[in-house]
C-alpha cells in the first residue's frame, strides 16, 4: 500500500485477509488462554497447548505489523474474539482435554482451508503476505495434527462438537473480513 492512501480511496484485495488472518489469531490465542486456565499445567495436553499458543503470538505480532504498516483497520468484533475465544477454550478445558484438543483440531481445520483459498485469492500479487500464509498454514496443520494424536477424536460428541466449532470459525471468518 502507498503511504499516500486517502479515505475514500480504494483498498487493496489484500486487506480483509490481513484483518481476518490477526483476528483469527486473536481468537486463537484468546482460545488456548481459556484453556490453559482451566487446566493449568497439570495434564500433559497443557505443555502442548502452550506452545501451540507461542506459534500463534508470533503469527499474531506478523499480523499487527502488517496491519499498521499498510494501515488496515482491525476488526471491530475484537471484543468479541477476545471473551468469546477465552470462553470456548475454557468450556472445552473444563469438558476434558480430548475436548479442548477437539477444538483445536476444529479450528485448525478450518484454518488450515481458509490459508489455503487465501493463497489461490492471492496468486502472486504480495508476496510478503503469501510467504507468511505459507509458514503459518504449515504450523497450523501441525496444531491439527498434534491435536488428533492427543485425543480430539475421543472427545464427547465429536462429531458434534467439531460441526458446531468449525461453523462457528466460518461465520467469524465472514464477519471479520468485512467489519
């Protein structure tokens, strides 16, 4: 984006991607906080869930800079993400810690397709942004992965639980690339 841009100018395809991808790492570390307060460092799933947590800081802080390095506003449902992650990762926690990796393998499943028609939409019109989508995919599939070896599949109501879960990301991801 040209340092020149004015109100009222057109902005680039590229912005709603930049806002969506920050808030879905929002809500992703709002996520895995709830979760780590309700099981704290006492089951084994915790230390996983922490460092899934420090990979989406860092997505997160690319995202931030990004956004205010070509002036893309955030989403005004930041609020939002911010007690509605922190609830759906604590619910989960408290339901069990297949339950809480079921949500991760949720989201991350729907992450994961999201990053990847985000790189067909992009084709080669910004490369700092694809190159990022890249690295950031790669570990959110890992996420999904570590999540389905800790039991996300065992979870009460998987199916269920999954369905409502990855539609929920769906309908945020709509809401956030336009407000």
């Amino acid at each position: 984006m040209t340092p020149n841009w004015k109100p009222g100018d057109r902005r680039p395809a590229s912005d709603p991607m930049i806002r969506v991808d920050q808030a879905g790492e929002f809500g992703a570390i709002r996520i895995y906080a709830g979760q780590l307060a309700i099981m704290g460092d006492r089951h084994p799933v915790a230390r996983e869930i922490a460092g899934m947590a420090l990979q989406e800081e860092k997505h997160r802080a690319f995202f931030d800079a990004m956004m205010a390095r070509r002036r893309v506003r955030p989403t005004i449902f930041a609020p939002l993400w911010n007690v509605a992650g922190f609830a759906l990762g604590a619910v989960t926690a408290a339901i069990g810690p297949e339950a809480a990796m079921a949500c991760t393998a949720a989201v991350e499943t729907e992450i994961d397709k999201h990053y990847a028609d985000q790189l067909v939409a992009l084709g080669a019109s910004d490369p700092e942004l694809s190159d990022a989508i890249v690295e950031f995919q790669a570990e959110e599939v890992e996420h999904r992965d570590t999540a389905l070896a800790h039991g996300a599949e065992r979870a009460p109501a998987y199916p269920l639980m999954s369905a409502v879960i990855r539609a929920g990301c769906r309908i945020a991801i709509a809401t956030a690339q336009r407000i």
